[in-house]
C-alpha cells in the first residue's frame, strides 16, 4: 500500500507545509501587530479555505459516479491533465516566490487590517484555499490512478500531519530547516509524478474514445515482467509507469520530462546568483514577526459570527446540493409495473445520468424486463425472474436517445412499453441483444469442429492401446501426450460429455482411495501408470477402458443436446479451468506436461473466438483486440516452456516465469469475462 501512498504523501507534505507557512506569517504578523484578537478570522479563513477544498473533492468523487464508464475515463482523463498543469504551475510558482513569500503576505496583512474584519478572513481564504484545491484535485487523481482510496489518503493524512508539525516547530523556532532546498528536491519529484499522471491521463482519454492510438503500444512488457510482482507494483504506484503503455503515453511522459524538468533545472542556476539571504527561507517565519504594524480600525456592529459561520457553511452547503442532485437523480427512482397489461406503466422521461429504476411485477407470472432502444432493439438494463409481486431495482446509466421497457412474461407475450426521449445526455453504449438463433451458426460450425476432433481422438486412443497390448511403453508415453492433448483442446464441448468426461479425464481427487481407487480410469489414470513404473499388463485395462469410452462418446455426442448458450460461457471457463488445475499442478500425473495441455487449451479457446468474433465484432470490437493480445501473451510464455528436451515441468519452472504466466493467464481471464454477458441470449431481441 506504501507505494500507493508515496505520491499523495510528497504532495501533502509539500502543499501542507506551503499552507502552512503561509498561516504561520499571518499568524506571526498579527502578533507582532499586537492584535491577536484578530486570530479567530484568519482561523475562519483557514476553516472556509478547507471546507472548500473538502467539498471540491466530494464534488469530483459525486460526479464522476454519476457517469457512463466511458464519460467516467473522459472525466477523469481531462481532470489528470488539469491536476498536472496546477501542480506544474505550482512548482514554478513557489520557486519564483519562495524569496518574497514573506514580504508580500505581510504588506496583504496590513491592509486587511486597515479595511477589517472581513478582509483579514478573504486574505486567509485565498492564501490557503488555493493549495488546498490544487491538494483536492491532485489526491482525487491519485485515488483514481490508484483504483482505491486507502493508501492515497493515508499517504496525505501523513504528508499533512508531519507538514503541521515541521510549520509549529519553525514558528516556535524549535526548528530550522533549508526549505528552499525543501521545495527544489520536492519539486523535483512532483515534475516525475506528474509526468505519471499526465501518461495515466491520455490513457483515459484513449479508453473513453476521445483520444486514438489506444492499440498502439510502445512496449507491452507483461509476456517478461509480472504485473503483480512487487517491484512492478512499486514502480506502478509512484510513477505510474506499468508494463504495457501506449506509442502516445511515452511520447508524453518522456516530452514533459524532459522539457519541464530542463526549465526547472534552468530556473534554479539562475536563481543561484541571488544573495543567500534573500533565498534562504529558514526564518521566514521569523521575518514576519519583526515587521511594524499600524493600529485598524474599529470592527463594524455587525454580529462577529456571522461572516465565520457563512464562509464555513456555504461551501458544505453547495457540495452538498450537488450531490443531493447526484443521488436524487440516482436514489429519487420511479417504480414501473412489469406486466403485459401495464409493461413501463409509471416510466416517465429520467434525466440523463445514473438512474436506478424500481421494476415491480403486477402481473401473475414470473418476468423478464429489459430497457430497450425501441429501434435498435439494444439492451440498457435488464433483471430476470421477476416474480409476481416483488420489486427489484434496476440500474441503467441514461443518455441522450429513445428508451422504452420490454416485458417478457414466460410463457406470454413480449410487450413493449411506449417509448420516451431523452436529450441533454452523452452517449450511452447499449448491448445489442443476442436472439435464439443468433448463436446457432457458430453451434453448428463447432459441433463440426468437435466431430472431427473425436473422430481423430478415437484414432489416437487406439494407438495407445496398441502400443500397451505391445508392451511399448516408451511410444505409449509419447502416444499419450498426442492422444490428451487432442482431447483438452475439445473444452468447449465438456458440458455435453456428460459422465463420460469424467471417466476419459477424470481426477482422483475425491475417490475415496485417490489414484489407487478402481473409480480412477481414463487419460490421467494412464498418466499415473505410465509414469510410475506399472507394466503393460497392469495397465491393459486402463487402455482398454479409455479407448472403449472415446468410442462411446463419438457414437454419442451427435444425438447430445448442446446449449447455445454454453458457447460464450465456455470461452471464458476453459482457460478458468487452465488456471485452476493445469497452471497449479493438480492434474499433474508424473509426465509434466500441464503446460502442453494449457496450450491445447489455449487452442480451443482460440477456435471458440474465432467463431465468435462476428458477434463480437457487432457488440465491442475492443474486446477481442484485448483478448487477442492477452491470448499471445500467455501463449508465448507457455511455449517458452518447451525446449529441444520437451516440455518443463511446471515445479523446474523458474519462479519469476511461473509468476508472469500466472499474472498473465489472470489478466487474460479479466479480459474473457465480459464475453458471456455480451452474448448472453436474450428474450429482448
């Protein structure tokens, strides 16, 4: 978490000791002015300068919820580059003013005193609210780069804190410190942090289609280095450099780099030629104290706590305005009656956003509701088993379009509400709906995929008998490995194989006697045979057995009923399965060949989205380009395995490839997932 932490914690240290040295002149000035009855307003100042700041963050975190997944990468993106052009400016900023900080919030002091009351408060405001807005955006971009919140805002709660500290000990004169050397180290690192989130930005700004070039890499180092392993972790979370970045990421990373960190450089030399006094900020604090003051007038009638209270509330006021509208258009949900008499009955044009909808059946069977696009038939939102009666919620992000509801009783009628418009809003991806028939081309044409394979299975299964009967066991093993492999690359097809599967492929984890249990037949019971010693005879019936079920299942397996459905499901439960047993050693027997059969797995998988891809295509393009270059990525690094000698054991594989290939199969398991729900069949359609 640490390394999430670093960045918020440089620039809480470095924001909050700006602040806070700021509020220490204020503080020492007045008392040096002898007017330290006018503390309380530049406390009020600092308070409203934080609730600002406060609300500035709620106000991002509200809205950005509040966004399709596109919007949010938009958002987020264009705020990263923000967040970098503050603290850039920032930067320069305090190594320009650093000299004549002092000077200049003195000469804002006496005049505040001069005018009263309320300019003492203003002067505060502004003097501390413009760090703590430029903390708020920067943190809020580092939570958001992050994925979680915790180790960013336990690296500013202790930036802050120790920044506190180190401004008490420098009023107090407890302390002394080089703090212009402070900023410039600081500077520094912040120039290299931001130069992490401008890259992180554009990668948004690519993601949510603003911005092209999102598939053309400059390097993609995830087949070599493990993104979960901790130094790429490290590197991640304080540069925000990770193993694959795009041709338009490095070219900005590397240009601000090299250009702003040039100019700050330059800056610095220039500024040698100062006189030491004038660019040492150790006693800034102290120079406050020895300036001479004039008396203020005398404070108006007007009541002391008013202006406070109004500089403290109004900003929490707002924020919470705006994110009252944010949930109300989010939680102020409409319920709708699902039925085929009153199907949409109570939907009314939603404001564009988050909407959740509470969807009730009045009528008297179990439903199916679906947002719709009326004309294009695309699917917004959808609950299934809707009983009679209940309500559930549904939620939909709303754009600019036509929306009306889909109800689809079972066993009735699919009725479809009025439709409404919607204008105001930004484009809201719909999943075009996958029908009853959409899915029976890409059947048939695996079902032929399947046939064939068993047909060759069967050939190769009698081989292996035959080398057994002959006592070969030296071709047996090699014969095996053919056989296996032929029958893991068919992983789309278990779910119709039955008991059969089990008995051809089963593990004997669970036999009550495990690989010595009569109950342990098939490929890995041969495995175990064939690598343990036992002789032909003792394995005859194995062979026997397991040639005998191949035939059985290739006389079966054209009669059996084959789920469309099971298609999209399995592209992503094969390479599960890979990980699971193969990529763990579970199904192991003794040949160490678990990598030859995750790449027979790999095989099928490929085959699956071959046929696949036109329906894919038609819904999210970009997913078979992720998964296309996941599927190499992990390819490559199983075929790394074999060598000249055959293949590596998964336990003699090196750590370092053994945590890559898990890394990488995990990473191509996330970019598989998405498949069933977007071909997921649909009685909307």
């Amino acid at each position: 978490m640490w390394d999430e932490a670093f960045p918020s914690f440089l620039i809480g240290l470095r924001e909050g000791l700006e602040a806070g040295l700021i509020v220490s002149i204020l503080v020492a000035t007045l008392v040096r002015f002898d007017r330290k009855g006018r503390l309380p307003q530049v406390w009020t100042g600092v308070a409203a300068a934080v609730a600002v700041s406060l609300s500035f963050g709620a106000v991002l975190t509200f809205t950005a919820a509040n966004l399709s997944g596109h919007a949010q990468e938009a958002f987020g993106g264009v705020l990263s580059l923000i967040a970098v052009g503050f603290v850039t400016a920032m930067v320069f900023w305090m190594r320009r003013s650093a000299r004549s900080l002092s000077a200049e919030i003195r000469s804002k002091v006496e005049a505040s005193l001069a005018l009263g009351a309320g300019a003492l408060v203003l002067t505060s405001f502004l003097a501390v609210a413009r760090e703590g807005l430029e903390t708020s955006l920067f943190l809020w971009t580092n939570v958001r780069t992050a994925g979680e919140s915790t180790g960013p805002l336990i690296g500013a709660a202790v930036g802050l804190v120790l920044a506190a500290g180190l401004c008490w000990g420098l009023y107090r004169r407890a302390l002394t410190m080089n703090l212009t050397r402070f900023f410039t180290v600081t500077g520094a690192g912040l120039i290299v942090i931001a130069a992490g989130v401008l890259g992180y930005g554009l990668r948004d700004l690519q993601e949510s289609g603003l911005v092209g070039g999102s598939t053309s890499y400059a390097f993609d180092l995830s087949g070599h280095l493990d993104a979960q392993s901790w130094y790429a972790t490290l590197v991640q979370g304080t540069l925000n450099l990770t193993v694959t970045m795009t041709v338009l990421q490095v070219v900005a990373y590397v240009a601000y780099l090299c250009i702003v960190m040039t100019l700050f450089l330059q800056g610095l030399r220039a500024g040698q030629a100062a006189p030491a006094a004038e660019r040492s900020a150790e006693t800034t604090a102290e120079k406050a104290a020895a300036a001479a003051g004039t008396p203020a007038p005398a404070a108006s009638g007007r009541p002391r706590w008013v202006l406070p209270a109004a500089l403290v509330a109004v900003p929490a006021v707002v924020a919470g305005a705006v994110i009252a509208v944010s949930d109300g258009k989010k939680d102020s949900a409409s319920t709708v009656a699902v039925s085929e008499q009153e199907c949409g009955k109570g939907f009314t044009s939603p404001l564009p956003g988050q909407q959740v909808f509470q969807m009730r059946n009045t009528g008297d069977k179990v439903s199916e509701v679906y947002l719709v696009n009326p004309g294009t038939g695309a699917v917004y939102g959808e609950v299934e088993g809707l009983a009679p009666g209940t309500t559930r919620a549904l939620t939909a992000t709303i754009g600019t379009g036509d929306y009306a509801w889909r109800c689809v009783p079972t066993g009735g009628k699919s009725v479809t509400s009025a439709s409404v418009h919607v204008s105001g809003g930004t484009e809201v991806k719909a999943v075009k709906p996958v029908g009853d028939g959409d899915l029976d081309a890409p059947l048939a044409s695996y079902k032929d995929y399947v046939v064939q394979g068993l047909a060759t299975l069967m050939t190769q299964s009698q081989k292996l008998q035959a080398d057994i009967h002959g006592g070969d066991l030296a071709t047996a093993r090699a014969d095996w490995l053919t056989a296996h492999l032929r029958y893991a690359s068919l992983g789309a097809a278990y779910g119709t194989f039955a008991d059969l599967d089990g008995k051809i492929d089963g593990r004997a984890d669970g036999l009550p006697d495990k690989t010595a249990d009569p109950g342990f037949t098939g490929f890995l019971r041969l495995e175990y045979g064939l690598w343990h010693g036992q002789s032909a005879a003792d394995l005859t019936p194995v062979a026997d057995g397991l040639a005998r079920d191949v035939a059985t299942l290739v006389h079966d397996f054209p009669t059996q009923d084959f789920d469309p459905a099971d298609l999209p499901l399995r592209a992503h439960e094969i390479l599960e399965n890979t990980l699971r047993f193969e990529l763990t050693g579970d199904t192991d027997m003794g040949s160490g060949t678990g990598l030859a059969t995750a790449q027979a797995n790999l095989a099928g998988t490929q085959e699956l989205l071959t046929l696949l891809q036109p329906l894919l295509d038609e819904r999210d393009p970009q997913v078979l380009v992720r998964v296309n270059a996941g599927m190499k990525r992990v390819g490559d690094l199983v075929a790394a395995a074999r060598t000249a000698d055959g293949w590596t054991p998964l336990d003699k594989l090196p750590a370092d490839a053994r945590r890559q290939l898990d890394g990488a199969t995990g990473q191509l398991l996330e970019d598989l997932s998405p498949i069933p729900a977007l071909l997921e069949i649909r009685k909307a359609a």
